[in-house]
C-alpha cells in the first residue's frame, strides 16, 4: 500500500500475510498516519463518512491514496467560490455544503 501526500512525500506500507488472514497494525495505518501529520482532515473526514474506505484504508495492502491536505482542500473551496452560476460546483464553498455526488466524485 502506498500513500502519497501532496507535498510528494511517498510513505509505503506492509502487512504480514499468514494463507489469507492479513495482520495489520493499526498504528501504521494509512488513517493513523493522516491523523498524525495534522493536516488531513478533510480527506479524513471524507474518508470517515463511509465505513468502506475507512477499513481499506485500515487495512488494505494493495492501495494507492492521493491524499489531498487541508491546504488543497481550502484552495478548492476558495476557487468555488468564484464560479458562476449555474455550475453546480459553486456552492461547495466549505466542506458542510458538498452534497453526497460531489463527496463521491
């Protein structure tokens, strides 16, 4: 599993496979990680909202995350603000008013 930040930081994760029972330490977590460096939480709170993502990121050893910082997140909610109407993107201007397709795309 890899996790790639957005400042290019690469940090490359194993598991000890046993047949087909995977042991993961969830200290070394891809979420655990985000949460540590501080800066995350938007992608984390995204990522939270579905009990899917949060036990692949938990767990999976095959997956690649392009983890957008808080930094990103505000740059792109600065830049919605300025659409025109009647993009559908313009009223996505904090993370409380994304609607569920835009949370999905």
């Amino acid at each position: 599993m890899i996790l790639l930040f957005s400042s290019g930081e690469k940090e490359t994760f194993l598991s000890e496979e046993t047949d087909s029972l995977v042991l993961y330490d969830d200290s070394s977590s891809i979420l655990s990680k985000l949460r540590s460096k501080g800066n995350y939480t938007y992608f984390l709170r995204l990522v939270q909202e579905d009990d899917y993502w949060t036990d692949q990121m938990n767990g999976a050893t095959d997956l690649t995350v392009f983890a957008a910082n808080d930094d990103n997140w505000r740059r792109f909610f600065e830049k919605n603000a300025n659409r025109l109407s009647p993009d559908p993107w313009r009223t996505a201007i904090s993370y409380d008013m994304l609607t569920a397709d835009q949370k999905r795309a």
